[in-house]
C-alpha cells in the first residue's frame, strides 16, 4: 500500500484539528477572559527507503516522511482590550495572573475572567463567580463581603470604609501553557504548568478583561487552513488515482 | 520486449517514491520550519547490448547493438534550506531565525539535535524547551528563563528579569547535505560532520518561520509525477498487450 495515502491522510487530521480551534476561537470572541489557542505542527518519523543500488544497510539519505502531526495546542496569554462596565464586582487583570476559584469538586481552578457578583448566605455575603462558585482570596479562603459595597485596589486589597477586609487572590505560573483547560476560560494546575505564585498583575475594579482572539487573525488562519487541507485532499486523491491505475494494468 | 515490462514498472515504482516525498511536503505546508525535500531520480547504469546468433556477422564474438538502461531508480534526497516565511505571533517564547543557521535541542537520550522550528516553551522549571520538551542549548547548556517574561536579542543573547544571561547555541553546517530528519522538526547530522559557527544572522523574537514549502511548485509536481506513472503504467500494458498477441499466436483455429 502506497504511504502517501496515510501521509496525506495524516496531515488532513492535524488541519482538521486546526479547523476546530479556530472555530473554538471564533465562537468565544466575545468571551470574557478567553484566550485564543493556537495549533502548532511537527513533522512525523521518517523512514529510510531502500535504495535499489546500494548494498542492503548501506547508509543512504532516501527519507520517505509520514506527515504532520499537531505538536501542540498552545494558549495566546496576552492582554486582552478592557471595557469598562461600572459594576463593583466586575475586575479585570492588568499584566499577569489568574484568578483562582473553588470548583464545583473543592479543587482550586484559576481563571481570566472577572464577572462576580455579591451571594448571600446564611452567614453573609460572599463573593463568587456568575455561576456560583467561590472566588478565593490570596489566602486561599473564600472571600466574606460586608455590608454596603467595597473597593478594590490594583494589588487585590478590598477595602471597606478604608478598613482592609481581604485581598483578592492573584497567581501565575512558570509555565501558563502548561494549565490543562477545563472549560468556562477555566484552568487548573498541572505538573507541567508548575505550582500556583504569586503573580505581579493589577486587578482593575469595574472593568472587564475581553476575548483576545483577533478575528482578523483567526479569518486568515481558517483560509490558509481550509487551502491546506485541500491541497492535501488532492494528493490523496491523486494517490488513489495512481493505485486504481496500477490495478487496472492488466485487462 | 519483456525487458520494456520491467523499464515501465521502474518507472512506476520510481513516481511512487517521488509522490510519498510530494505528500509529506504538501501535509506539512503549515509546518513551522519545515523544509521541503525532492527527490532526485537517476537511471540505472547503462549496459551493452550485444545481438547474437546473426548470421550476416561471421567474426568470433557478438556484434554491440548500443548501449541499454534498464530504467529508473531513486538516486538521493536534497533537502531546500531556504528560509521560510516569517509570520508574526507576538509571543514570546517564539523566536526566528533568519538566515543561514540553525537552534540547537537536547533530546532525550542527550544528543544534540537541530531545528529550525522556533515555537518553543517553557517548562515548569524554568527551561526554554521545544513543544516536545527537549530543552533548547545556549552557549552554558540549557537555558533558564524563569518565566515567559525574557528577550532575545538580534545575536542570540537571552536576558529577562528571573533568566540566566546566555547566549543561544546557534549553528551553521559548510553543507546542509550532512542533516538527516528524524521527525518532530529535528535534523541529526549524519556521516560524522561537525556544525561551524553560523555566519550571517538575525533572530527575531516574536515570529516564527513557516514552512518553505511552495503549494504552487508541489501542486505542479503532482500533476507531473501523476502523469508519469500514467504513461509508465500505458507501457506496461501495451507490452501486457503484445504478449498476449504473442501468446495467442501459437493457438490454432483460435
């Protein structure tokens, strides 16, 4: 069976894979606190051909390739436009870090996206994330909200009637891409992303941090993805082509 | 004329080994840093061929008809090192080399390999590696950076808040013939070469070099190497046919 079949057949599932991050992409330009993903590529194992003139194990440079393979899907980290919403738990980063929230299981997810609201509880107020999660302080522990709103300053610091209450959490990571996502512009940490530190960022009050996803970007990337993956359909055709001639020598 | 079968299947077999090479640069036309092979075809050493048993010729031995080549066959590899081209990403772990010189990555058996695919990372200890994790050498071995907050210089020179000063280990070779792929965007030098410093070059942070594979060029070449094994694949059959003819011939009242 010819190679170029699979090769083709290979590099057509890494564009696919390309096509579907881009179509994440373009579907969360309007998400608060997400970051575009990028699809890098490698190319596969090489396979050293048999050369019909040198003697069997004789080095030769004859490579036949097998394609491409996706080397990673990398997160786009950088800043994203703000827009200023007025609202007293909407918050923004400026510069590096994460803001870390209690999951629905007790683990610590980190996130970009600063839409909070104020929950009541039998105890208190409590601040916490649209749909209800915790939102954790540079402690660690939740953060209890009192009565009558409060301000927040760049280094996370919430005050209440110029009485420090609290501070918002704020972390990074040596290495952010390596935080597995877990959906909702959430992440958690992971071997590869390193522990959770303290990041150097701003926390800007009554301001949401957009989607950095460039749609001009993405556009020309889905273009040059969608040209790719028929260039490589071609060549699968092709190939097909060769092998129905090969079969019909004889008739 | 059976001589002619095996002429046309080389040359068959020959367009297959050139549409395996054509396929694998086509599925990496997205590839960063891929450079583009071709295969480079030769035909087979030529052989005398003598005719015997002629009864016009009566001197000792047999007359030379010319000489004869028994088709074709796959002679070597050339890889294009030309540079690819660059494209912006504004990330900083992505660095780019323009002109003639080459990264250099540990793998994981501690050998020095090559690229020229500059989308790297930074692992959770602080290191420049590939996506793969192989680690990127400077000049003192590997290169800590801290965080993904540090520069490159035009010459190589890596500095940042929390990085160790170095300076990139770049390399260059008297002939890019000597690299091998090995997949995963590596070259490993094969027949026992050297790298030389590299002469003229710029690294460029924040952009990465794309695949110097041209889509028109390979679209071309597999119209080409398609119609070649077509009319190799005419040859056969058409000797396919004058056999049979010559099968058939000795059935009587056929």
């Amino acid at each position: 069976m010819q190679q170029s079949l699979y090769t083709a057949a290979a590099g057509m599932a890494s564009q696919q894979t390309r096509l579907d991050t881009i179509a994440q992409n373009i579907a969360n330009t309007q998400s608060a606190g997400y970051k575009a993903a990028r699809v890098d590529f490698k190319d596969a194992l090489y396979q050293t051909m048999k050369s019909p003139v040198l003697a069997d194990g004789a080095e030769n440079n004859l490579l036949v390739g097998s394609g491409a393979l996706v080397s990673s899907i990398a997160t786009n980290f950088e800043q994203g436009s703000f827009i200023e919403t007025g609202e007293m738990y909407d918050f923004a980063i400026a510069g590096e870090g994460f803001f870390a929230v209690r999951g629905r299981n007790g683990e610590v997810l980190y996130t970009r996206n600063g839409s909070f609201r104020a929950q009541p509880m039998d105890d208190g107020m409590y601040l916490v994330t649209q749909t209800g999660e915790f939102v954790l302080g540079a402690d660690g522990d939740v953060i209890r909200l009192p009565e009558g709103g409060v301000r927040v300053a760049e280094d996370g610091t919430i005050l209440s009637d110029g009485r420090q209450i609290g501070r918002i959490g704020l972390f990074t990571f040596t290495n952010p891409n390596g935080l597995s996502k877990e959906g909702e512009t959430r992440y958690a940490e992971t071997a590869a992303s390193g522990p959770a530190q303290a990041a150097t960022g701003a926390i800007v009050q009554g301001s949401l941090e957009q989607s950095n996803v460039s749609l001009a970007d993405e556009l020309t990337m889905l273009i040059r993805s969608q040209r790719a993956y028929a260039l490589m359909s071609r060549a699968l055709s092709t190939t097909d082509n060769m092998m129905g001639l090969a079969n019909t020598m004889h008739g | 004329m059976v001589r002619g079968l095996y002429t046309g299947a080389t040359g068959m077999i020959v367009q297959r080994n050139k549409m395996d090479v054509i396929t694998n640069n086509i599925a990496n036309v997205e590839t960063a840093g891929y450079k583009a092979d071709m295969l480079v075809t030769s035909t087979f050493d030529e052989v005398m061929l003598q005719r015997l048993h002629d009864p016009n010729v009566n001197f000792v031995g047999a007359q030379q008809v010319g000489p004869y080549s028994y088709g074709t066959h796959v002679e070597e590899m050339f890889t294009d090192f030309s540079t690819g081209t660059l494209e912006e990403t504004r990330r900083n772990t992505d660095l780019a080399i323009v002109g003639d010189a080459f990264f250099s990555v540990e793998a994981e058996d501690g050998r020095v390999l090559y690229t020229r695919s500059g989308n790297f990372t930074v692992n959770a200890e602080g290191y420049l590696t590939t996506q793969d994790g192989q680690y990127v050498l400077g000049q003192n071995g590997r290169i800590f950076v801290g965080s993904e907050n540090f520069s490159v210089s035009p010459e190589g020179l890596v500095t940042g808040p929390m990085a160790l000063e170095d300076t990139l280990a770049l390399v260059s070779f008297e002939d890019p013939g000597v690299l091998r792929k090995v997949g995963n965007s590596l070259f490993d030098i094969y027949g026992g070469a050297a790298p030389v410093p590299p002469g003229d070059y710029t690294v460029r942070q924040g952009m990465l070099e794309g695949s110097n594979v041209s889509a028109i060029d390979e679209m071309v070449n597999m119209i080409a190497v398609y119609r070649n094994y077509e009319v190799n694949q005419r040859i056969v059959s058409m000797v396919d046919k004058s056999l049979e003819q010559a099968v058939s011939l000795g059935r009587v009242g056929g």
